[in-house]
C-alpha cells in the first residue's frame, strides 16, 4: 500500500494545532513564573508529589508520572532541591536509591501556585471554548493519545 501524505489543508490544520498549543503554553508558563515564582516544571514536579502516598516518590516513578527522562528530571531535582521545594531522603531499610519528598516549602509554594495557574487555564481555554467544543477537545485528545505508544501515553498534564 503507498504511502499516504497529509494533504496542504490537513498540513495547515496541523501546524495551526501545533502553533497554538505551544502558544498556549508559553501564556501559561510565563504567568505561572511570574504570579508565582514557579516554572511549569515545577509545577507539574509538585502536582505529582502532593498527590502521591505521603507526598513521596522514587525517582524513577515520578519520572513515569509527569513523562519525563530521567536525566531531565534529575537535573530539575537539583534546582528545586537547592531552593528548598523538594528533598531526597533514603528508603528506610534499602539502600538502592532514594525517594523525592516534598519539602514543606515545596507544599507552599505549589498550594500558592494552584488558583493563579487554574485561573489562567480557565481564561485562556476553558472560557474560550463552548461546553460542546470542549467535548469535541475531549473526544480528538483520546483520539490522539489512543495512536501514541503505550510509553508515551501515560505522561502527566
């Protein structure tokens, strides 16, 4: 069977996708830096750790969680580690590794962080878009995902 390219209009609709959502992004990112000190890195650090069993995870987990490499997340520890939102504590009893716990500033910050950045959603997606078109998004997300690899389908936020 030959190959089948995406038309100019379906190329249009892609780039048009892909543009805003990075768009969107950067919107998010820079307010959420700027009303509350934290990048979405962080951000997404914090959500994962708050909701995690005593607000704990092995590197490797919430590396899976939030889908990101290792090596990515490790450096990013560092920095979050060095400004106090997070900590590294051993596992009592193994000494293979050590777990990500949220620090008690870490819990702060991403409380403080919580209001500003889902007002920010709300205003630039959820009031742009009518109560059926958000259904749509809902539908074409799933739709995507489905056709991703199982190892990329299960990232956070």
């Amino acid at each position: 069977m030959p190959r089948r390219l995406p038309t100019s209009a379906e190329l249009r609709i892609w780039r048009d996708f892909i543009e805003t959502v990075e768009a969107l992004r950067g919107v998010v990112a820079a307010r959420l830096q700027a009303e509350t000190g934290l990048s979405p890195g962080d951000y997404v650090v914090l959500l994962a750790l708050s909701e995690a069993p005593q607000t704990r995870l092995r590197p490797s987990d919430l590396a899976v969680a939030i889908g990101w490499e290792r090596s990515r997340l490790s450096h990013h520890l560092g920095r979050m580690e060095r400004r106090g939102l997070i900590r590294r504590e051993g596992f009592s009893g193994d000494s293979r590794g050590a777990s990500v716990v949220l620090a008690e500033a870490g819990s702060t910050a991403f409380h403080s962080a919580t209001v500003p950045h889902l007002t920010v959603v709300r205003e630039l997606f959820v009031d742009a878009l009518t109560p059926e078109q958000l259904g749509a998004v809902a539908e074409i997300t799933a739709a995507l995902r489905d056709q991703l690899p199982e190892t990329l389908n299960r990232g956070a936020l």
